[in-house]
C-alpha cells in the first residue's frame, strides 16, 4: 500500500487558486450579461436610467388590489394567511425550521430572524394604514378613502408568478416573476411611510380621457417612472452653478447639489468650479459655513423650494421648476446623454474627426480613479436676489412668517397681519417674479408662488374645506399649472405694452420729432407732468388718448400707419419672435440662451438645433435629430391672430392693412358719440379695426409672460443708458467641460453661450423720456397707491431711482362679489349666454407691474428690470375681487417695490 503524501500549505492554495477562477469567470459573465453593452462596441448609448421590468411586473400586481375602502371586507391576513394564499412562495417564505427554533431557545443556536412572511404580513398592514392615511387626509388626491384588498393582490400575484411576462424591451425573451420580487415590490411600496403614494396616478386626480382606460374598479395607476433607477454605470452628472454677487472672485460660488449626492464633492472641485471661488467653496462644503445675504445663502444649495421649507434653507435660492427649465441641457449634464457623447467623442460617428479637441474625455480623478462627469451648467441665478423674490412671493400669497422674516408689511393692514382681509389670509392667489440685469441680459430671478387653496384646484380633486367654496374657479388637477408661472405662465399684458407704444410714437417719421422735442423741454422744467403730454399719460396710464396717438388722431385718423408701427416696435423689445409665419411658438423664446425659436438662434450657435454650435451641427444631426437644446417659453406676442381667424389656431402678425378712418372715428367716440369722455374707445365695432383696437388696449390675442414684460423694460432701461445693443435675456452664461490635463486654468467652455448682444433700433432720448414718465406712476400716477402701501406718501414723493407701469387685464367681474357669481355662473349647470359672455368667462383677475431701477445713492445707469404678474384676491368681507381698476391697490407693484426697495437698502427686514 503506498504510503499517504501529507498535504502541505502550497497545496491548499493551488487547489483554492483553481477553485476561484470559476467564481471569477462566473463574475465576468454575470457583469457582461448585466452592465450595459459597451457603446463604442453596440452602437447603444448606456441610459442615464434604467428601468427594472421585474420590478415593473410586481408593482402591477396592487394596482387591482387597492380599491375602496368601504367595498373592502376581508381581514388582512397574517404570515399563515401569506403562505396558504400563495403556496408557491411558502419555500422562500416560510422561514428557519421548528428545529432550529427550538435549538434557538435552548441556547444552542442564534436566534433566527423573523419569517419572511412574517414580514409580508407586517408590510401588507402597514401598506393598508399608509392607504388610509394618504386618501383620508384634507383635500386628498383621491375621490375617496381606499385600502388594500389581500384577496385580489394574492390572486394577481399567484397569476404573475404563474405565467411568463413579454418584456417590451426584449423581445422573445419573457421572464418570470420571483416571490423575491414580489417581496422588493412590496418594500418598494412601503418605504419611507409609504411616500411612493404621492406620486402615482389616482382616480380623482386624473383626466376624464386617462380614466377611461382603467378598468371600472381600479382606483390608483403606477407608472413606470416610478421605479427607474439611475444606471450605476453612468458616471456623474455636471454640476450646476449659480452666479450673483456670491459667484465673485474671491466669494463662495454656490453650486446645486441635493444631500447625500456625488455633486456635493465634486462641485467644489477646482477642475470644475474653476479657480475662482473654489476654495472657499470647498471649506464651505467641509465645514457647513455659508454666507448671509437674504436669509442663509450656503456654497450648497440643497433643491428647489418646498411648500413647507424653512426660512432658513438654502432652497430659497434656487427658482421653482428649476430642473424642468434646464431638461434640454441634460444630454449634456449626463455623461449618458447623446450629446455629451458626441462631444467626447463617445458617441461619434464614424465620420466624426477623432482629433478634434471635443473628443477629449470630460473625466476627473477622484480616489485614483478616473471618473466620467458631465458637462456644468452656469447659470445667471443671483442666489440672494432669488431667495429674497421667492419670500417675498409666499409672504403675499399667504405665508406669514416670510413675512415676519422679512419685515414685510402694508400701511393698511396696520398692526393686522399682511393681507388679513383677504381670503386665506394672502394677498394674492398666485405670484410671478422676474428680474434681469439691464447691462447683461442675465436673468437673476425667476420666483412664483401660489396661495394654499389656488394650488388645491390645480394639484388634486377639491380644495379643503377652509377654502370658500364659491371661488368661481374649476378644480381640475393640471401639473403644468403648478410649474413656475415667471416662465411658464402668460396673459394678456394690458398697459404694460404703452412702453412699446410711446417708442413707436416718438420714432413716427412724421410726428415723432416733434413730440420728443416738446417732452424733452418739459422735462427740463421738472414736476409732475402735464395731463395732456406723453408722460403724463404713461404716468396715468390714459388709454384712451394713448389709442388717440396709435390711430392717428393728430390727422383726423385718416392713412394711419402708426398700429404697424407699433408692430414693428414690439420686434425691436424682443417680442413677435417667430410671429412671421402662422406657427405654435409665436412669440416664443428660448429660456436658455435667449434666442428665437426654428432656426432663429436657438441657442449660442444660432442654429435650428437649438445653438450647439457650427462645429458639431452636422454630427448633432446624424446622431440625434430631435436633440434641441432649448426652453421654449412664451415671452411677448404684440399685433397678431390666429390663422384664418380660426380659435386655437397658430399665430401669425396681423398683415398691415388700411383702416377705415370713419370706423376708427366711431370708436374713438364710444358709446355716447362724444370725444374726450369717458367710455372713448370702448365697445368698439366694425370688422378689423375691432381687433387691432383691442390690441392697443393689450387685450385681444397678446400675450406676454413675467419674463418678457422684464425684458422689454429690461431693453428700454438699456437704450436709455446710452447702450447700442443689447443682450437677450438669458439663464445660462456657459455649458462648460473640463480640460483633459484637469488644470483648473484650462476649464474650457463650450459651443453653448448666450446670443451676443445685438442692436434694439430705440431712440436713446426717446428711451429717457419713457421712463420719466414712469418715474412719476408711483408718486402722482396709477402706481401711487402702491408705493404708499410699502413707504409712505412723502417717501413716494422722493423715490426717482425707480420707474414703473402698471397693467390690469380685462376681468368682467370686477364689480361682482362671489355670491352673485354663484347665483349667474353656478357649477354643474349651464350659464346663459350672457352670463359666458360676462361673468362667467375663464379670464382670471391678474394685475402687472413692471419697472427699471438704479441705485439711489449715486444715481447712475438703470441696473435691473423687475416684472410681477399676480392674480388677485377676493376679500372675506364683501366677496368682492380685490383692487377692481386699474387705478385701485395694485399688489404686483407692491411686490416689486418691496423686493426693488430691500435690495437698494431703503427697507429694512433684510441685507441688499
């Protein structure tokens, strides 16, 4: 018998040398299978999210099993009721052997953990009170209470399991479901109190054309952007900076970056935030140091603002819908994106020049390891300019300790709380700020609040019962009506166009010489101007005479052409981009770098593509054809219809025509027949003189968002500082990339810059005698109210730093209270013709307000632009609408005031 060789240490190690190349062999596989295909090898872009379809497959299975409430009667069930109702789980679920808990009570073993299903059980009952809670609270987004029916979910799950399910994303390759992913899907469901809930789609919350779709009894909807993950493999998104005072050499650059993520560090990085400011950036970001302007500005800016946030957090300072403005540039944030591949050179084509500098990777070392990152996004946003205008938006629309916070008060409300007699206790239903830098174009505010009950008829199926329940409002839940209404809310702009007007007037070839030369002499004798002189009619906002000037009435309104000249002149503001041709995107423009829309300058290379520069258009094309980076939002329209005068159809500019003088003539004279009184202009009729009236009114079809009304005044402070051309509104300054050697020096910027400033065309004294009639609005004019609201009467008198116009949109309800639009217009039934055509029209009671101001120390240039549209309230007492007239308060230039006066540091309650 041979004798036993004796094994030695070498030998263990080969033998479990040789057993781990099969684990690892297993491991390669596994992440081959898994990871997605290389790009460079499949032609695939890696997504920036991935989307588990097992996952999917069992959130399914509740969607059946969560009905109402009161149709439910069976019991929940506990871990024997789990098991006996999906017996095919019971060998996952069923847990450690008696044996073993018997060994574990002895004290012979550990004690095992509970049973599987025991903790299906405990989460079922836990998902079954979240129910409760979630459709049971005040104004919930469901019709009704709902709960969790264990009978139906079992018998969905047990068909799940049973059968295979198609995969859209693969197919011929259908999987099975797993008990494990039923179990994941329920812990999805449960997690953090069940917050997934607020996100789904409900009965009560959706449309009338979604709903038809559901089955009868299904009552909620999970749709699958609910559980997209983001891909592991997708390297770090840029980072997004914010510029104002802060982002200033030797100041902390404030970068947005929510808790727990990547940005965090990386964004106080020198390679990205480059040299300037990245250091105390970085110490910020170590020691949780910030900065104080408007209440606490931090290096880190943690999201957008909440509805409950406090005072104190840093998402003040960061624009509501933030993420849904910069959407396009995410193909270039994300390392995933197309884009961002392409000017790598990741994602070339084969055409793609290979030592072109773009194809450098954008990449950092973090840890020793190289790491992709995106391309970072500056942005035009003050941080302490933006907190102070969204404050001050929530403090009208209802929060009263912004209001506290700030200092915020009104003369009227003397030691009652701001806005005490209104509804709600706010001044306003809903708030829109806008404020632009008049040298640079950059856009350093965009701030929009709603009050309490306003967002409850837009954000679920009813208001809460505090709510006066005749608000003569639909409740319907629309999600775009909740995103910033700055941007992406419009109406008609009323008298905030006479600035547009008092430019074509003085610009006429046959007047306009002369009308200049006479206010320019008024001007020098100082005071209040004359009633009958053009700034004394921007002053009061005289429509009826400004209407005089646009028809001609110096030549008895015969052969006027001065309505096309207006036309014209709201092009030279910015306005009527796109407008040429009847198209969706009339007076439109793009957020982001401040160009028209389709092929007009998109972005900072002009092109159709949105400005991603001459260099890679082409490629852009080959690759992604609908990649378009920009933001279209409605700016200004000004003189256009629909086409074929058809409603809902695209817009166009209304072609010049000859106006029939004794058509214009009937309408100068109103009603009564008689010029120079009161009704002048009113109720006009007579085919096209019709509509081109009701333009000169700012009514009819124009149209104009907070932003745009900003960047008119914003242009008209520009011309009258003496600047040629002007730079277009903008909130992005640079989409940059890092460069290859990761020297903060060498951070290269990117194709994708705002328009460069181009020529306006405004007279510059024409420009200075504008806004010195709107410096009077608040001291003798439609604005006054207001300004003694927020100073006081002999502080008003003073104020010359600041040049402002109001503008209230027709609201035929301005004189009824709440109880007799109940009665004319009621719900659920039909309203008489009358009635539609009055009351109970969908106009909303909106105010503007619009103004330049400059520093009232030394007075110099006019600095910034500030445009407020608000939808006013209704007052408790009367149930009347609050400031009926053009001429009564007017809370967007008490809003514009407040912010304008805390920035210049005439107004206590915090730092300019």
């Amino acid at each position: 018998m041979a004798e036993r060789k004796s094994t030695s240490l070498l030998d263990f190690a080969i033998a479990a040398s040789l057993a781990v190349v099969p684990v690892l062999l297993g491991v390669l596989l596994l992440v081959g299978v898994i990871r997605p295909a290389d790009a460079d090898a499949s032609g695939r872009v890696a997504p920036e999210r991935y989307m588990s379809a097992r996952l999917v497959a069992a959130l399914k299975t509740f969607e059946p099993a969560v009905l109402k409430r009161s149709s439910i009667a069976a019991k929940l069930p506990d871990s024997a009721g789990v098991l006996a109702a999906l017996p095919s789980c019971g060998r996952e679920w069923r847990g450690p052997s008696p044996w073993r808990a018997w060994l574990a009570e002895a004290g012979l073993a550990r004690t095992p953990p509970p049973a599987p299903a025991e903790q299906v059980a405990a989460q079922l009952a836990a998902f079954d009170a979240a129910l409760l809670a979630f459709s049971s609270r005040a104004n919930s987004r469901v019709e009704h209470p709902v709960g969790f029916d264990a009978a139906r979910w079992f018998a969905a799950a047990g068909e799940a399991l049973a059968a295979p399910i198609a995969n859209a994303d693969a197919p011929g390759h259908p999987f099975r479901l797993r008990c494990a992913d039923l179990a994941d899907a329920l812990t999805a469901l449960s997690r953090s109190d069940a917050a997934m809930l607020e996100s789904l789609a409900w009965r009560g919350s959706e449309s009338k054309v979604a709903l038809a779709r559901w089955p009868e009894a299904q009552e909620m909807l999970i749709p699958a952007r609910q559980v997209m993950r983001r891909n592991p493999w997708s390297g770090v998104g840029g980072c997004i900076y914010f510029g104002g005072d802060a982002a200033g050499e030797g100041g902390t650059r404030p970068f947005l970056a929510a808790a727990r993520s990547a940005q965090r560090r990386i964004c106080a990085l020198p390679e990205l935030a480059g040299a300037s400011g990245a250091a105390s950036a970085a110490t910020n970001v170590a020691t949780g140091a910030s900065t104080n302007a408007v209440g606490t500005v931090a290096a880190v800016l943690a999201g957008e603002p909440g509805l409950a946030d406090p005072l104190d957090d840093s998402r003040w300072s960061v624009p509501p819908s933030l993420q849904a403005m910069l959407q396009p540039l995410e193909s270039l944030r994300q390392p995933t994106g197309a884009l961002y591949r392409l000017q790598t050179g990741g994602g070339a084509p084969a055409a793609f020049d290979g030592d072109d500098s773009r194809a450098a990777p954008n990449r950092i070392v973090i840890d020793g390891t190289g790491v992709d990152v995106g391309f970072s996004i500056d942005l035009t946003i003050d941080p302490a300019l933006q907190a102070l205008a969204q404050k001050t938006a929530a403090c009208y629309t209802g929060r009263q300790d912004a209001c506290n916070a700030l200092g915020l008060h009104r003369q009227a409300d003397k030691a009652e709380p701001l806005g005490a007699p209104l509804l709600e206790g706010a001044m306003v239903r809903m708030a829109a700020v806008a404020v632009i830098d008049v040298a640079s174009g950059r856009i350093e505010a965009l701030a929009g609040a709603l009050s309490p009950c306003a967002r409850q008829e837009v954000d679920g199926p009813g208001r809460d019962k505090a709510c006066d329940p005749r608000l003569p409002y639909p409740v319907q839940y629309r999600p775009d009506a909740l995103l910033n209404p700055a941007v992406f809310h419009d109406a008609m702009p009323a008298s905030t166009i006479k600035p547009i007007m008092a430019a074509a007037f003085l610009s006429d070839p046959d007047v306009g010489a002369r009308w200049l030369a006479a206010e320019q002499a008024a001007m020098k004798r100082d005071g209040v101007p004359a009633r009958e002189s053009l700034r004394g009619q921007l002053m009061r906002s005289d429509s009826a005479r400004f209407l005089d000037r646009m028809f001609c009435s110096d030549k008895s309104f015969a052969d006027c052409r001065r309505p096309w000249q207006v036309q014209a002149m709201a092009s030279a503001f910015g306005w009527n981009a796109g407008c040429a041709d009847a198209r969706s995107d009339c007076g439109k423009r793009d957020l982001l770098f401040g160009g028209t829309l389709g092929g007009g300058g998109g972005g900072g290379g002009g092109g159709s593509n949105g400005g991603t520069g001459s260099g890679s258009l082409a490629v852009l094309s080959a690759l992604a054809p609908r990649e378009v980076l920009a933001t279209p939002v409605a700016y200004g329209r000004l003189m256009s219809e629909p086409l074929a005068g058809k409603a809902g159809a695209s817009m166009h500019l209304m072609p010049p025509l000859a106006l029939d003088a004794r058509i214009v003539g009937r309408c100068a004279a109103g009603t009564d027949a008689r010029r120079m009184s009161d009704d002048d202009w009113e109720k006009c009729r007579g085919g096209a003189v019709v509509d081109t009236v009701a333009e000169g009114w700012g009514q009819g079809h124009a149209r104009a968002s907070a932003l745009g009304i900003a960047g008119m005044m914003a242009t008209l402070a520009a011309a009258a500082n003496g600047q040629r051309e002007v730079a277009p509104p903008h909130l992005v300054d640079a989409v940059r990339r890092i460069a290859a050697r990761g020297d903060a020096r060498a951070v290269e910027a990117g194709p994708w810059r705002p328009l460069p400033p181009a020529p306006h065309g405004l007279l510059p004294q024409a420009a200075a005698v504008i806004l010195s009639g709107l410096s009077y609005s608040h001291r003798a004019g439609t604005a006054r109210t207001a300004c003694e609201q927020v100073f006081d009467a002999r502080r008003c008198q003073g104020i010359d730093w600041l040049a402002g116009k109001t503008g209230t949109p027709s609201f035929p309800s301005d004189g009824l209270s709440l109880d007799e639009l109940a009665r004319l217009c009621p719900k659920g039934a039909e309203a008489t013709l009358a009635a539609r055509a009055g009351a109970c029209s969908s106009l909303r009671p909106y105010k503007w307000y619009v103004a330049a101001w400059r520093d009232p120390a030394s007075p110099g240039p006019w600095t910034k632009a500030i445009a407020v549209l608000t939808e006013r309230n209704w007052l408790r007492q009367t149930g009347q609408v609050h400031g009926a007239g053009d001429h009564g308060p007017n809370p967007s230039a008490e809003i514009a005031m407040q912010i304008a006066g805390r920035r210049v540091g005439l107004l206590s309650g915090a730092a300019p």
